[in-house]
C-alpha cells in the first residue's frame, strides 16, 4: 500500500497498527537475543545491558509457566460457573489425588508398585501361577485399584465414595451482579425450598461413564492387526480390563490402603440410608476461627443439616444471610457454605442458579488456591515489565503467543524468526537461539528408557547403560527431544502403529515399554477445548474447523517418526519439524443475540438453549458420554464430528486462533473481583507495547467483545470492573 517518495495512500493509515506491532515485535528480538541496535532506532535514550543468554531462556520458561497457571486460576471459576464441566473436573481432581497420579505418566510407576505388592502377596499364598496368568491375561476388576469418576457422581453405584480425601472440600461461591436486589440475594439464601430438587446431572458422563481407559501392548498389536486385516476394530465391551493388572479374586486388594473406605449400596458407613447428613457450611469451628478458609462464615456452629435436604436453607439463620449479602456486595463474591459431596454441591448449585438465577459457582479447595497463586504471579509480572526491556518483551510474547510455545524470539536476519510468520500465526520452527516462551514444561518422552530389555542389558558385562541409549533416541541438544506431555503421548501412539515400522522397531529404537500406559484407568478430553459456560463460544481443533482436507492438519510427525519410516523429507528443515499437536481455535457458537438475560443466568444447562451448543471439551463428554472411548481414542469422545465442526464454524461470526490473552478476555467475567483487578492493571501497564495494544484491541474488539456485553446485559458481572472499559483505554493509551 502507498509508494514511494512524498505518495501515500489513504487506507496506508488502517495498517499502522500492524506496521507498530511489527515493528515492536522486531525490537523485542533484538532486546531478548542481546542484538546491537541498528542506525534507525524506536528510542533514542540507549539500550540497557543485555540480559546473559542462560537468564534469558530461563526467564522464558519461568514467565511461561506463571502465565499458565494465571490461566489456571482464571478457569477456575469459569468452570465452576458450569454444572456440566464442574462435575467431572472436579471428579477428575478428587480421583486423582485417591489414585496417586496428578499425570497420567504417573500411572506407570503407582502400577507398577501395586503389581509387585500383589505379587509377593500372591507368592505366599501359594497362588503365583494364577498371579501370573491373570497378569497375562489383564483380568482384574478395576474397581479394586484406581478410583474413577463415578465413584464419586454415581451415588447409585457399588462404589460410591461417602467423603472427600483428606485436604479437599468443595465451595459454593455466590458472586455479585448489577441486576438482584438485598432483598431477592436474602430470599434466595435463607428461603426453604418448596419441593425437592433433582441433583443436576445432565447426560451418561455427568454420572462418571467416561472411558479413556489404557491399554497393554499386545491389545494395540492385536487391534493393529485387525486393522490391516480389515477385522472389527475396537469391539471389545468396554467394561473388560485391558490394562496389565494382577488377577481379580484377590480379596486382599482393598481401596482401603490408599483412600478412605467406599459406601456400598448408598449407605454410609454408619449404616444410614442415603441422602447423607454431613457437617455445617464450615470445615470446623476451630478451623472457621483460624481462619483456614478465608471469607466463608460459620452460620450456625455445631448444627448439622443436610447437603440436600429441601426443608433445610441455604443459610439457616437470617442475620448471617444479610451479612453474607453485604460481603458479595462489597466484595465481588462470598462464600455460602460447603459440600462433602458433588451431588450435594449440585443441589445447592441449582437452588441459586435456576431458583434465584444467581450467578455461582462450585469450587475446590486447590482451585481456590490456584486463584490466590494466580493473583500473587500476576502481581510479580506487572512489577517485572518495567525492569527491563527483554523481561517485557517475555511477558508479551508469553501473552499474545498462538503457536503455545513454539514461536522463538530470535533475531536473526531473513531467518525463520522474522516477525512476518510469527504474527500471522504460523510455526517458526524450534531454535537452540534466542528465547522460546514455554506455555507447559517439556522434557524427554518419560516412557523412553522404560523397556525391561534395555535394562536388563545394563548388567552384561560392556553393555550399553538404559540411560545412555535414552540420549541416542532422543538427544539432547536437539529441540526436537524435548517435548510436553500431550506430545510425548501422541508421539507414543503414532510409534506404535504398523506404518511406522511395527511396535518392535519403536521400542528397540526408543526403550519404551508398550504397556506404558496400561494403568491408566480414564481419561478426559483435551484440556485445551474450552468452553464458555453460557455455550457463547467454544473451541475445536484445526482439524474440525478447515474446510479443506489439508494433510498438515492431521498428519503429526516428528523426526524420530521419520526416522522409524525412513522418510527423510524433502528438505532439512522439514526434517526437524515437530507437530503432534493440533491448533485449537476459538469459535462464536452463540445465536442467542435478542434471548432474554434472565433465562440465560438461570438455566442449569445452557447447551439446552437455543444455538449452535457445544462443541467440544468435558461437557460434550458430559452429555454423550464416552465409555467406549480408549486411551488413544479420544478425539472423538471431546469434540463433535468434523461434518458438523464445518458447518458451525462457517455460521459463527468470528474464528480465532487461541491465546492466553484471548482467553483471558474471555473468562474475565467469572473471575473474582481481586483477581480481575489484578489481571487488569498488568494489562493497562503493557497497553504502551504497541504489539501487545494490537493484539489485545484484535481479542478484545473482534472476540471478546460479543460474550462480555451478552453477559453483562444479562447480569454477570458489575459495572465498575468491567473489562468493557478497555475499549476506552485503547483510544486514550498511545
């Protein structure tokens, strides 16, 4: 646009921004990668010293992870806002912490503790050839060794969990609105209900039915080889053990040494039918008068009332309902009570919700923590950007990037890390220059290394160690081998297909044990397909959202894949390309444009309204259910089908690449008041980066926008911390 000498055009003027974004972004290669400045420079004052080379790229992994867990925290409350993602997060979370395993990686070694345990056991009972043939065969009741989903919402079933682990509770957290009155906040959390109130259970997987479940080895070779056959593939009853587990009539193996003892039958284990009766709002008075949860309220110490109960309040006492609504007014948000029970968090989810049409959530003690974390790293970010310009440029990079992780601030001349590709979105490739700002922690494949074959070999005599063939596979001065845990799983299961040599080849290159991931018991969706808890935006996968059939939105590769195959590529730098992730873009899925407010904030399942629904992440597993799904079958159970994918994103209004900052923007009206407030001061203080004003006016302007005004038209959120008021700033911030 425009030309040279004294011409220019007039639309010149409707790029700037971009030209001062790119511009911005060249600076900031320059500052991170300790550049001299060139002859026309953005300032004139002179540039600081540059920060050392090793400060710098751990500076990168360290800013990159406190913007993670800002983000962390920022969902919380956007997923407590939603009874079809709260319930099987939230179970998620307690199965795990009874389990052991905070990743599913950590599965592997709790199995193969449980397995050595059950061995001995089995050697002095005398019953070794049976331990040993059930072990074979992968016959063991499930149930006896790893908590699931159900165990805690299926309140019908055998296994019915009566408590939380120790350490954990769960919140109903009341948040302020310019829409109720005193009077309507009292009524609804003092008031009796009339008649009983169903726990909100919205389809198979809101009951725990999910599936995800690992698989040995030998069951990937035999499907593989049903596969190529053209046999039925993925007929097995989903209820059957594929996992490498000891046999089942052990009847040592208890729940009982790793989590607390499960009701069976629905009956507590004093023997009182349920629904169960369970303690006051707090944990304790003692822990109330610490101050062990900071704003929730003992309203009647020593009184016991049941979780579900219609005859019983909310709050029972009227005085403590009027405090409670002057702390949500001054405030932003107070806790009402707590729950030992997800349905029992349910039903009090529902009272506020489609009673009152209160905006609420359901909350986790580790959630609440996340968010107080969150508010302290944000806090230390805004100190940061100020300090020098290379930790700024970290902090923009960390929070505009849409490659997670793998676009590089290098400055080089010409190269792969020239601004024009990094803004537009695309891969850059990984560098061993400059600074790459991890969105999640990388490291070598932690199954490498794992092959008992490879260790057994470490006792012949000039055998190579297991630890020094891990590095030939994956070595370490290659950015290649360093990969996130998402990745390291799909790079497992693209090794262990038939078409990249045969498992044989993939574990004598790598070291991995094919039943590696044999212990995990389920599995959810990606994490990253998130959802707006009013159903006005979702996100889905590149693959679901092209219209055309391009190869380089399905095919995931990787240098020891090509390895393993024998294609070399066509150049060296395909060669080095890694890609065992999908992009996930975020998509308008509201029509609900002239839909009256109060039915929007009072429905307990949004996706039942009218609209495009959902499309992906845990609440479409809450609906549909995903039993049948296996461990490395999970795309279909998170997200719907590609035809339908197509359709939905040709009718929504915006299709955006995800990043932190749009996904901050958009999870803003959930978050508490103390840490919106904190969120929006770091942003002000950046509004000067002319890359990082771009790309937040683009979030906000062309994104966000739409769902923040929607909400607050129908009562979320308050006048006087709104991110609304960003529009002004954009103006007024040069």
């Amino acid at each position: 646009v425009g030309g040279g000498g004294g011409g220019c055009d007039e639309r010149e003027d409707d790029f700037e921004a971009v030209r001062a974004a790119r511009r911005t972004r060249l600076d900031h290669e320059r500052h991170v990668d300790g550049a001299p400045s060139n002859a026309v420079a953005s300032s004139p004052s002179a540039d600081p010293q540059p920060l050392p080379p090793r400060l710098a790229a751990a500076l990168g992994v360290v800013i990159g992870a406190a913007v993670k867990s800002v983000l962390t925290g920022a969902e919380s409350s956007a997923i407590g806002a939603d009874v079809s993602q709260w319930r099987l997060k939230w179970a998620d979370e307690i199965c795990r912490l009874w389990n052991g395993a905070a990743d599913d990686e950590e599965y592997y070694r709790s199995g193969a503790a449980w397995t050595g345990r059950l061995a001995g056991k089995a050697r002095s009972a005398g019953r070794e050839d049976a331990f040993r043939r059930g072990r074979l065969e992968g016959a063991i009741d499930k149930e006896k060794l790893w908590a699931h989903p159900r165990h805690v919402l299926d309140s019908h079933g055998e296994h019915y969990a009566g408590e939380l682990p120790g350490g954990i509770d769960l919140y109903l957290r009341l948040h302020n609105d310019d829409v109720h009155t005193f009077e309507q906040v009292i009524e609804a959390l003092h008031a009796k209900s009339a008649e009983p109130i169903a726990v909100p259970a919205g389809g198979e997987g809101s009951v725990g039915k999910v599936g995800g479940a690992g698989v040995r080895g030998e069951d990937v070779r035999a499907s593989n080889e049903r596969s190529s056959s053209g046999g039925a593939v993925g007929t097995e009853e989903p209820g059957r053990s594929l996992r490498n587990r000891p046999f089942s009539d052990d009847m040592d193996i208890s729940p009982r040494d790793r989590r607390r003892a499960f009701r069976g039958g629905g009956k507590s284990s004093s023997g009182a039918s349920s629904p169960t009766w369970n303690r006051s709002p707090t944990s304790s008075p003692v822990q109330a008068a610490a101050g062990a949860v900071p704003g929730l309220v003992n309203h009647a110490p020593g009184v016991q009332f049941s979780e579900i109960d219609p005859s019983a309040p909310l709050v029972p006492r009227a005085d403590a309902a009027q405090e409670l609504t002057r702390k949500v007014d001054a405030d932003g948000q107070v806790l009402v009570r707590s729950y030992e029970t997800l349905n029992g968090a349910g039903v009090g989810f529902a009272r506020l919700r489609s009673s009152a049409g209160l905006h609420c959530s359901v909350m986790t003690t580790a959630r609440m923590e996340s968010e107080e974390r969150a508010k302290t790293l944000l806090e230390w970010l805004a100190g940061l950007v100020g300090s020098h310009p290379a930790i700024g440029a970290t902090v923009v990079q960390a929070l505009v990037d849409v490659t997670e992780g793998e676009d590089v601030l290098c400055h080089s001349e010409g190269g792969n890390g020239s601004a024009a590709g990094a803004e537009s979105g695309g891969v850059t490739g990984r560098k061993s220059r400059g600074v790459a700002v991890w969105s999640a922690p990388r490291t070598m494949p932690c199954w490498s290394g794992t092959a008992e074959s490879w260790w057994s070999a470490d006792g012949e005599k000039g055998g190579v160690p297991a630890w020094r063939r891990r590095m030939d596979a994956f070595p370490p001065h290659l950015d290649s081998s360093y990969l996130t845990r998402e990745e390291g799983r799909e790079l497992f299961r693209q090794g262990m297909l038939p078409g990249r040599g045969g498992m044989e080849r993939f574990v004598s290159v790598t070291g991995a044990d094919p039943d590696f991931y044999a212990n995990v018991p389920y599995s959810l969706p990606d994490s990253r397909l998130r959802k707006s808890p009013h159903t006005l935006w979702g996100m889905l996968p590149a693959s679901h959202v092209s219209k055309s059939d391009a190869p380089d939105y399905d095919a995931f590769t990787h240098p020891l894949l090509r390895k393993l195959s024998g294609d070399a590529g066509p150049n060296a730098r395909d060669a080095d390309d890694v890609r065992l992730q999908s992009r996930v873009f975020v998509l308008d899925t509201d029509l609900r444009k002239h839909g009256e407010g109060e039915h929007l904030t009072s429905s307990l399942f949004s996706h039942r309204m009218a609209g495009l629904h959902m499309v992906g992440g845990v609440s479409h597993v809450d609906e549909h259910g995903s039993a049948r799904s296996d461990y490395f079958n999970m795309s279909d159970a998170g997200v719907t089908t590609k035809e339908r994918s197509r359709k939905i994103s040709s009718c929504s209004s915006f299709v955006a690449p995800a990043s932190p900052v749009l996904l901050l923007l958009l999870l803003d009206p959930y978050s508490p008041k103390q840490l919106r407030g904190c969120l929006h001061r770091l942003f002000l203080s950046l509004l000067t980066d002319s890359r990082f004003k771009s790309r937040f006016a683009a979030a906000l302007g062309a994104v966000a926008y739409g769902p923040t005004s929607t909400l607050f038209c129908a009562g979320i959120g308050t006048e006087v911390d709104t991110m609304l008021g960003f529009t002004v700033q954009l103006f007024t911030t040069g």
